[in-house]
C-alpha cells in the first residue's frame, strides 16, 4: 500500500512540474507591449504633397523629375549658337582647335541630355511664422560636356535656401526677376538669373509686397573689355582678356510686386558695382596689372507682368518683360542661361581665313576701355519679351515667344560695336497622362550689327586681331521628354 502511495505521490508531482514547465513555456511566448506606431501622417497646412516627418512637427514634401532632352544648333539646353555661355556646339569632341565663335565640320549638329532632379521642401509652423528650408539638386548625362570635351556625367544644382520671419538667405532665384518662362529656352531678351542671395520681403496685405535683396554679384558679372591694349587671342576663338577686379560690394537688388487673381506685375531694380583693372602702360605709373583699378556704379531697371486669360482658355496667360541697364548688362539677359553669363554674341563659320569667314562677332561686356579718354565707359542695353501660352485642350498646350535686346558700347572705344538680336520660337507640348510631358520647340535667333565683320584694331601695339561685325542667323529646337512627381 505504501509503495503504491508513494508512485501515486512520484505521479502527481512529475505531472505537476510538467505542467509547470509548460505554463512557464507559453508565459515567456506571450507577446510583449509594444510601443504604438507612428505613422506617417498628411500634412494639410502647405498644400497637397505635404506629410509630417514621424515623431517632428515638420511637413516635408518630395518632388522631382526624370528628363530626356535632344536639341539642334545650341550650346546648351535649347541655347542657341550663337553665345560664349559655354563652349559645347562650338567644338567638336576631337582634334579640332576652333572654339566660339567658330563652327566648323568638327563642331556637333545636336546634343542630348538626360537630367535626374530631386526637391525636398522642409515647413515648420513657429511663433515667427514658416520656418522652410528648401533644396533642389540632381544628375546629368551629357553627349557633350564642354569644348573640346566628350561625353559624360556631371552635377546639376539648382537651389537650396531657407525662409524665416521674411528673410531668404540661400541659392535662389534673384529677386530681380519672376522667374516666368513658357518657354524651354531661356530667352536672351530679359532677366532670368539663379544666384546667392541675403534678402528681406515685406507682406502688406491684397497680395503687395516689396523685397530688398544683397545679390553674390558672380552671376551677374559680364565682365570689363579693354581692347585697346591688344587683348584679343585668335587661338582656340575669339574673346578679350577681362579686365574686371575682385568684387567687393553685393548687386544691390530691391522690388514691389502684387500677385492677385487677375495675374501679378514687378518693379524692379538693382544696383551693381563694375571693378576694373587699369591696362598696363595707359596711365602713369601703372607699371604691372593689377597695380591700379578703379570702379563705378552700373544700374538696372525692369518691369514684367503675367495676365490670366481665361476667357480664351483656362490656363492662358500673356508674359510681358521690360528692362534697361548701364554698366549691368546681365539685368537685360544676353547668356540663354539661368545660372551663367556670356561675354560674346555671334557665331562665324570659318573660312580660308579669319577675314574669308563668314557670320558675326561682338564681344560684350559691362564697360569698355576708352582710349581717347584713358577711362572705363559703361555699356547701356534695353530689351523686351513677350511670351503667350494657350491650352487647346487640359492635355495640348502651345507657346509662343519672342525678344528683342539691343546694346551701344560708347563711342571711341577700339574693337567693340552696337550689336542688336532678336527671337521668335513656338512650342506645343503634349500630356497624354498626369505629370508627363512631351514637346517640341524651334526657334529663330539673328544677330545684326552696324558693320561688317571686319578687322578693326587699331592699337598702338600691333599685336590684337579685334574680328568684329557681321551679322548672322541660327535656327535651333529640339524635343523634350519629362516626367514629373
């Protein structure tokens, strides 16, 4: 009896213990509390695209897009060739030594360019108002990437600043202009520039508001000829040495503007220093460049002014600009570029010699050496533009545009004449679906001036050959494929 009590008894505490073990087992697989998830939530307070960054009070938006462009005749993206804004179209990729102004059999008759860009656009609400910080930057591949040079890939950046209590400090467009354009080339009549800038806008209500801006001068610096002193270079193309100083003051850079259902119009102007360095031996002393310099005070005026026109179509618009510079010829355009500047117009195709060439060359620049009155003398340049957009339908738009500049270099100067271009182009642009767009453009771009394209130097040294003169004329477009997110 005993013995079987005491198996009994073994039984029961080996099922007990089992029975503990396994209890013990299911306790350590039961779930432990988990922290609640955050997810990401949409941010309504700026507009669509806006979510919160988790566990922030900061809205962000992503945006960007894929590109395919191929284009004829230009220097860059549906820039014509007819500018030194940069060196690809005006030399090939091989052995050939001509650069701008000259074409030749070894220069490309089309580019292409594919472009990858990314926005982040970061909002937060303070007692002072939106604090946002803004960046826009991205990849390209490029056929050509420069003179002489061949295909490859590079950077693209395009802006990055921050807003706060009404202050922009950053990359951005310049407060000089509206930063409008239907077209995909950048016109060369009319101020369109990117740059640097400290600047404070002012808000009174009924969409009014005034900026003052100081402006990195870089961009707008077209440079300070002084052909007199023989400065002109026949290797690898024509241009002039440049006799501008360091910068010292910021372009001054100030605007009112209204923005209200009708459309929006600016004023604007803009103050800019021109430095320059006296050429050796044409003032007493001067015995070394860089031993004297002196500066004086460009200026510019604009206007522009975008009206709605829904009457005709929803989405039409017309886009008037106006502006006029001394001593500040980037305020008037001149480059087919956002984020440069050019010191020459024209384009010559070689011949059996310089003189043989046909087609046109004129050096431009923020003043020129007088050598009559031993001195600097500003250039002075107007121009205009206008440019209409029309929907056919939600899906088929169209565009058409165009400008006229006109510059005068100061009388007596050596090597530098008036020169005038004027554009007329046309786009339509297809959006089968949301966010794609496929367009054609083509454009007419002539440069004319008063003489023919001659040699005109007559310095005391002997040493220039100041090509300039002549007109000439470019037809250019191209196709563009973008989609956008």
């Amino acid at each position: 009896m005993e013995v079987t009590l005491n198996i009994v008894k073994s039984a029961l505490l080996g099922s007990v213990a089992g029975l503990t073990a396994i209890a013990g087992a299911h306790a350590a697989d039961l779930p432990v509390k988990a922290k609640a998830v955050e997810y990401v939530r949409v941010c309504s307070a700026y507009g669509a695209g806006f979510y919160y960054i988790p566990g922030t009070d900061t809205c962000l938006k992503i945006d960007g897009f894929a590109r395919f462009d191929t284009y004829l005749n230009s220097t860059g993206t549906f820039n014509p060739a007819i500018s030194s804004g940069t060196g690809a179209g005006f030399n090939g990729p091989g052995a050939g030594s001509a650069a701008f102004p000259y074409r030749d059999d070894d220069d490309a008759s089309y580019l292409t360019r594919v472009r990858a860009v990314m926005g982040m656009d970061a909002r937060t609400q303070t007692d002072y108002g939106t604090l946002r910080s803004y960046i826009r930057f991205g990849m390209n591949w490029e056929s050509q990437t420069g003179a002489g040079s061949g295909s490859g890939i590079g950077m693209y950046f395009e802006r990055a600043f921050i807003q706060f209590a009404g202050f922009t400090f950053g990359y951005s467009q310049s407060f000089f202009d509206t930063g409008i354009s239907y077209a995909y080339t950048t016109l060369y009549a009319g101020s369109n520039q990117l740059t640097s800038a400290l600047a404070y806008t002012a808000q009174f209500g009924n969409g009014f508001s005034a900026t003052i801006a100081l402006e990195d001068a870089a961009n707008r610096i077209t440079g300070v000829q002084a052909t007199s002193a023989g400065v002109f270079s026949t290797t690898g193309g024509l241009g002039y040495s440049n006799y501008q100083s360091g910068q010292e003051i910021p372009d001054i850079v100030g605007n009112i503007r209204i923005d209200q259902a009708w459309g929006s119009a600016q004023f604007s102007a803009a103050a800019h220093q021109v430095g320059a360095l006296t050429p050796i031996g044409t003032a007493t002393g001067t015995s070394f460049l860089g031993q004297n310099s002196d500066d004086t005070w460009g200026w510019a005026l604009g206007g522009a002014v975008e009206i709605k026109l829904p009457m005709i179509a929803k989405g039409d618009s017309l886009y008037i600009q106006a502006n006029y510079a001394d001593g500040a010829l980037s305020y008037v355009g001149l480059s087919g570029t956002n984020q440069g500047r050019a010191t020459g117009l024209g384009r010559v195709d070689l011949g059996s010699s310089l003189l043989t060439s046909g087609g046109a060359y004129y050096p431009l620049s923020d003043a020129t050496w007088n050598a009559n009155t031993l001195s600097y003398s500003t250039t002075t340049a107007w121009a205009i533009q206008a440019q209409y957009r029309h929907f056919w339908t939600p899906g088929v738009r169209s565009s058409v545009f165009g400008g006229y500049v006109d510059v005068s270099v100061s009388d007596n100067t050596v090597g530098a004449e008036d020169v005038s271009l004027w554009q007329v182009g046309a786009n339509t642009i297809w959006s089968p679906v949301k966010n794609l767009d496929l367009g054609l453009e083509v454009l007419y771009s002539k440069v004319d001036g008063d003489v023919p394209l001659n040699n005109y130097a007559t310095n005391g040294t002997g040493s220039a050959t100041a090509l300039v003169g002549g007109s000439t004329d470019v037809w250019s477009g191209g196709f563009r494929a973008q989609r956008s997110f």
